[in-house]
C-alpha cells in the first residue's frame, strides 16, 4: 500500500514539476524537472527535489509554496525578490533558504540560463508552488 501511495505522488508532483512553466504568455518558458521524491520521517511530510532552468530573460512569476525551500544555483545569474527583504542575486555556488509561505519570484535578467536545484520540504497532498497575482 505504501508504494501506491508513493507511487501516486510522485506521478502527481512529476506532472506538476516536469510540465513547462510559463509565467505569462510573452515570457520565455521555466523548465523543472522531478529529481527525487522521498518521505520524512517526520508525519505525513515528504522532501521534493527538482532540477529548475530559467532561460534569459525569463522569470517565474510571484509564487508561494506550503513548506520551506532551500536552493543552489549551478549556473547562471538569479535576481531574486523576496517578500520582506530586498532583491538579492545570486551568482553558481550560491545557495538561498526561503520560508513556507512567502511570496518570492526568481528572475533571469542576463543572457544565458540560470539552472539551479530546488529542495522542498512539504506536506503531502498540497500543491508545491501556488501563483500569485
């Protein structure tokens, strides 16, 4: 029964992760792709881990996600604008924590893609990123 269980969320969170992500229509396409999904052993909590590239001048769009996130820029220049605090960039090498909840987009202003690794900590069932207006 626990395989179904993970079985089912990792082809939920793929679909969710691995389709193209456009932040609006005029803006070059995001791509994540599912590396791992992993139960906690902390109830009912699971650790999701994907590949993200940003093409130059694309952006993400203003987004939330329900857990804490921690990331690290392989490559690329990654202008980051973060509820509450001012904009950062982040350079490869870099890494960033972002809290549950806070309203925080990245964006590539330079001329060659930005790839990074996205570690969540979420709870199961909740949708990993949810847009904002």
């Amino acid at each position: 029964m626990r395989l179904v269980t993970i079985g089912a969320a990792l082809l939920g969170l793929a679909a969710l992760s691995v389709t193209p992500t456009p932040a609006s229509a005029q803006q070059p396409t995001i791509q994540r792709k599912l590396l791992l999904t992993q139960d906690l052993p902390i109830a009912g909590h699971q650790i999701v881990m994907a590949a993200v590239e940003i093409p130059a001048g694309g952006r993400e769009g203003r987004h939330t996600h329900p857990g804490a996130l921690v990331v690290y820029i392989q490559e690329g220049v990654l202008t980051f604008d973060y509820e509450g605090k001012p904009t950062t960039t982040y350079k490869a090498g870099d890494s960033f924590y972002v809290e549950a909840g806070k309203i925080h987009e990245g964006i590539n202003k330079g001329t060659s893609p930005v790839k990074a690794i996205a570690a969540f900590v979420v709870e199961k069932g909740k949708p990993l990123t949810t847009q904002v207006p």
